[in-house]
C-alpha cells in the first residue's frame, strides 16, 4: 500500500482507529478522521509509535453537521493530489430522538447522510485517483428493516433507536450499490460490509453486548480496501472477508434510486 493515500473516517476510536493502525502498518498514506482535535492528535501519535509511518494526517468534522463536512472535504481536496481509497467507517446510535444542527434525526444523518455527502463531494478526486475503491461500513441489522416508511425517515411519527441504526445501515447498503452502478467504467469501486458483533462504545451503548475484538472488526473493512482479490469487485457485500448476500430490500434497485433521490434533496445545498 505505499504511496496509496486512505481517508478513514471515525478514525480516533474503535473499528475505525483499528482500520487506521492496519493501514498505516502497510504503508499507506492515512488521513485519520476525527471530531476532536486533542485526541486526534493523541491517535496519530500512537500510530506513529505503532508502526513509525509518519505519513498520517489528521481531518476534523463533526459528521452531525454538513457545513462541517463539506469544509472537510474542500480542505482534502486542496491539501490532496490524490485519494485511492475512502472508507466511511463513522457511526452513531442514540436511544433517544436527537436532531442535528440541521434539523434531522441524528442517527440517519450521521450513519446515511454523512457518507452520502462525503463521499459525492470527494468522488472527483476519487475518479482522479484511479483505481479507487470506496468501503462504506454498514451491518447485519440492514436485515432487520423489511419497509421503509418515507414519511418516517426522521422518525417524525414514531421513532426507536434500533430501528432508526437499521434503516441507516439499510441506507448504507443502498447507496453502496445505487453508487456503484453510477461508476461502471469509472475506475472507482463501491462495496459495504459487516464488521460483526465487535467490542465497541457503540455495541455496548446499543445492543449491551461485548463482542468480539476490534482487530476482527477492521478486517474486513481493510481487506475491501487491499486486497488484489476485490480490486475489480464492486456493489457487492462482505462480511468476514467472504461476500454474503444482502436482505431483499436492499437489493431492490428501484429503492435504491428512491433513497438516492430523497438523500439529495435531504442535502440540498451542500453537494
């Protein structure tokens, strides 16, 4: 992975600072996402330690605003000349109905709409650095949504916290493949994943449960981004390494354009 430049968001903790520490041992140029400066710069410092690669860079936004990550994303595109793999590895749960600075419910625009909008604005840059790859980081509880009630997507009617993460991690495996069929030819390839039951703030914030390493959680996420084997494979699903079919849902390609759609009139004004 030398000379290969990765933007990693949720970088400064679990899955993601794991995914961070693999990358950099391999060589790469990472750029570590985080929303917290003091301790984003205590995570470069320790994968410097880790693995002596010098060649990190740290990017702040805060994924519940878009103002926040629109900055971001201009500022990676100044400062970058190239960006071969992005992977949306941020996320969030909340048991309780949140709002962002921009009037949505947190969940969805944090989990959905954050890596929607991030990953639009970065796609020349992505398109310029070709082969690319994107890995966006969803989950099994995609499987757990079997509608989507478009009145409700901000829980405006009813809202509970595990529903609101499984439509979000739906909308995930949605763009993903919408996404990569917009890039047929492009040279730039789309794929999401399940990093499993993993021991994370979020696991146990969400489901009470440990689960296993975030070692095993980042493999997945890693091998999407490296691996020879997938450097062709895109709108596909992964988990442990191996591809697994998605739920039926998420396979429907007229829903797929259906929540592309209403994402971007969500984000109206930033893309």
């Amino acid at each position: 992975m030398n000379a290969k430049t990765i933007l990693v968001t949720g970088a400064t903790d679990g899955i993601g600072k794991q995914t961070a520490i693999k990358l950099a041992r391999q060589g790469a140029k990472v750029l570590v996402h985080g929303r917290n400066k003091s301790k984003g710069a205590t995570v470069l410092d320790e994968i410097n330690r880790d693995n002596c690669n010098e060649n990190l860079t740290l990017y702040l936004a805060d994924f519940s605003s878009f103002a926040s990550i629109k900055r971001m994303a201009e500022e990676i595109k100044r400062e970058q000349s190239e960006l071969h793999v992005l992977i949306n590895n941020a996320g969030t749960f909340s048991k309780e109905r949140l709002l962002t600075k921009d009037g949505l419910e947190m969940t969805f625009a944090v989990n959905h709409l954050a890596p929607f909008l991030l990953t639009i604005l970065l796609l020349d840059l992505l398109k310029a650095s070709t082969p690319a790859r994107i890995v966006n980081v969803a989950s099994g509880a995609h499987r757990n949504i079997t509608a989507i009630d478009f009145d409700n997507l901000q829980g405006e009617k009813s809202y509970d916290g595990f529903e609101a993460y499984g439509l979000s991690k739906l909308g995930n495996v949605l763009f993903t493949n919408e996404l990569a069929r917009r890039l047929v030819g492009s040279g730039v390839t789309a794929n999401s994943l399940h990093p499993g039951v993993i021991n994370t703030g979020l696991q146990r914030i969400s489901y009470n449960l440990d689960g296993a390493s975030v070692e095993e959680g980042a493999r997945t996420s890693v091998y999407l981004a490296t691996s020879p084997e997938v450097e062709s494979v895109t709108g596909r699903y992964y988990s442990r390494m191996a591809e697994k079919p998605t739920s039926d849902l998420a396979q429907d390609k007229s829903l797929q354009e259906k929540f592309w759609k209403v994402s971007e009139e969500l984000l109206a004004g930033y893309l």
